[in-house]
C-alpha cells in the first residue's frame, strides 16, 4: 500500500469523524456538509476508480442529472411571494444582480492572470465566477442572520439571468483561453439549470402536499449530488490536480474572498443596510459549482475546467460556514438597528 493510499484514507476517515462530530460539537455545528464533501473529494482522490467508471458506467455522464436534481430542489423552495419581492423592492435585487455578474467573473479573470494558471484551468475559474449564486446560499444567509427572503430572491434571479449572461461573460473573459460557443452553452443552461427549477417550482405552486412530502428528501439528495458531482471531477482530473492544486486554492481562495469583501462593501456603499450587506455578501461570494462541472464538461468538454469548480466549492463552504458562525454570533443587526430607532 503506497503512502499516498495511506495518507488518502487517513484524510477519509479525519473527515468523516469531523461530520459526524458536528452533530454533537456547538462550534462544528454547520459544516458537516463541509466535512462531507472534503471525505469525498479525498476518496475520489485515493480511488479515483471508484468515481470514473464503475462497472462500465461513465460517471461523468451522470453529473447532468445530478445537477438538475440540485436545482429542482431550489425549485421547490420558491414561491410566488419569492418573486413578488423583486417588483416590490427591485432596488437590493437589481444591485445584487449587478454585483454578482461583475465582481465575480472579472475578479475570476484577474487572478486567473495572476496565479498564471493553465489555460484550461484559467477557463474553470472564469466560469465559476460567470455562475450564478450558490445554491447553499440560503441556509448561510440564515445562519450568519441575514436577509433570508432578499437571498432567495437574489438565488432566483441570478439563476434565471445566467443563460443570457454567463455565456457572453465566458466569449468575452475565457475566449482567449478555450473556444466558447455562446449557443451551446445558453442550451445547456436552459435544459440544465431552467427547465429543473421551473419543474420544481410548478410542483410547489400546483402539488403543494407533495413538495411537501418531497422537501423532507430532496435536501439530503442534493447534498449527496454535490459530493458526488466533486468526486467525479476530482477522480476525473486527479493528475492534474496534483500539479495545480496549491495554485488553484490559492486562486480560488482570492477569488472568494473577493466576493466577500466587494459584495459588502458595495453593498454598503450603496445604502444598504448591515443585515442585506452580510446577505449581499453571502451571494455575490458563493457560486453555483455543480452549474459550472456540469458546463465543463457539457460544452467546454473539459475536466480540467471543472477543477476550479471542485476547488472553489469546499472552499467556499468552509468560509461561508465560518462567516455565517461569527456573524450569527453577533447580535442581530435588524434588532440592534430597531433598538437604537426606539431610542
């Protein structure tokens, strides 16, 4: 057994105790998402057999549906009322919106430059930064106290935006890299990401009883879907992951806390309060990484641009869960702002 395998299985079981811990632990309490997907990555990366093509079957052609089971999930839990904010408060969603599709894709294609990353890999990271918000957005937000509707809201519309955005942002940011067909990539997202929430939205607005029955699963599925989308990309590219890992972390790591910073101080700047700037934060800082596997290998054809993705992802979770746990900490800045009001 070489030490790699060694070190490989340590890392599983280090990582699995630590999810099983944040059940029991006060301080760990959110990460075991985190911690889940870390042990799959370090499978992946021991056996990457296991995750390329068990029994004869192609695990990449499985990240699609994955992808589209995430998003009927977020379907489900959007409302009327989700989409009825933006008509009557359009001003944070408008500035979210704007924040998202510019801070992200040109932070993306700045320390893509920076770190001198492979042109493929460079491409990954752009694409990553043209998403939309992550998925997993909404429960940090409610965590770290946040606005919780005007993210769901944010989520909603970035994501409905991103088959007309993020393929011109890739042309004009990543064609320098790979070759970019804006039209392929506007379908891929409109079947991938479109069609799956617009499904499971109708289920929660027409079968109400059974987005019901459904929400108590699906949220389990689609934490597994997104461990196992990471776990194919990393088997997928393990070599070269080896090569630029510490580089692309170290991108990814930049990049995310770029978003932080400039989705909140922008924020801020534009006359939004503490409680929408941690929440602006949040979403302009988290990107939808299964959209972005499931692009790289779609139509970039490329699992060497999924990287940035597997990367970004884990990262992301583990200084989300760690802001959401020092702002949630505070006082509620909704209260403290009504307290000094009444005074």
């Amino acid at each position: 057994m070489s030490a790699v395998t060694v070190i490989g299985m340590l890392l599983i079981a280090v990582f699995l105790a630590l999810a099983l811990a944040t059940t029991r632990v006060k301080w760990l309490a959110g990460l075991g998402f985190t911690f889940g997907v870390l042990a799959a990555g370090a499978a992946a990366f021991t056996f990457p057999t296991w995750f390329i093509e068990p029994g004869g079957f192609a695990m990449k052609r499985a990240i699609g549906p994955l992808v589209q089971l995430i998003l009927l999930c977020m379907g489900m839990t959007l409302t009327l009322a989700d989409f009825a904010r933006v008509l009557s408060a359009p001003r944070a969603v408008v500035i979210g919106a704007v924040l998202q599709y510019s801070i992200m894709p040109l932070g993306a294609f700045v320390f893509a430059r920076l770190f001198h990353l492979e042109t493929e890999v460079a491409a990954g990271l752009i694409l990553i930064g043209a998403c939309p918000g992550g998925v997993s957005s909404n429960v940090i937000t409610y965590l770290a106290k946040g606005n919780v509707p005007l993210s769901v809201t944010m989520t909603a519309v970035s994501t409905l935006l991103s088959p007309f955005v993020t393929p011109f942002a890739m042309q004009w940011l990543a064609g320098a890299y790979v070759p970019v067909e804006v039209l392929p990539m506007m379908r891929s997202i409109l079947w991938m990401i479109i069609a799956p929430l617009a499904i499971g939205f109708a289920i929660r607005r027409f079968l109400p009883s059974l987005a019901e029955r459904l929400v108590s699963v699906l949220p389990a599925l689609a934490i597994v879907s997104i461990a196992l989308i990471v776990a194919i990309t990393v088997a997928m590219s393990r070599d070269d992951l080896a090569r630029v890992g510490l580089v692309l972390l170290a991108a990814s790591a930049c990049h995310n806390a770029t978003g932080y910073a400039l989705g909140y101080g922008a924020a801020r700047l534009l006359g939004l309060d503490v409680r929408d700037s941690r929440t602006m934060a949040l979403e302009v800082g988290l990107q939808n990484g299964g959209m972005a596997t499931g692009l790289a290998f779609s139509v970039l054809h490329s699992p060497a641009a999924a990287l940035a993705a597997a990367t970004f992802g884990p990262w992301s979770a583990i200084t989300s869960s760690a802001l959401a746990s020092w702002w949630g900490g505070q006082s509620n800045p909704q209260e403290t702002c009504d307290n000094r009001q009444s005074t």
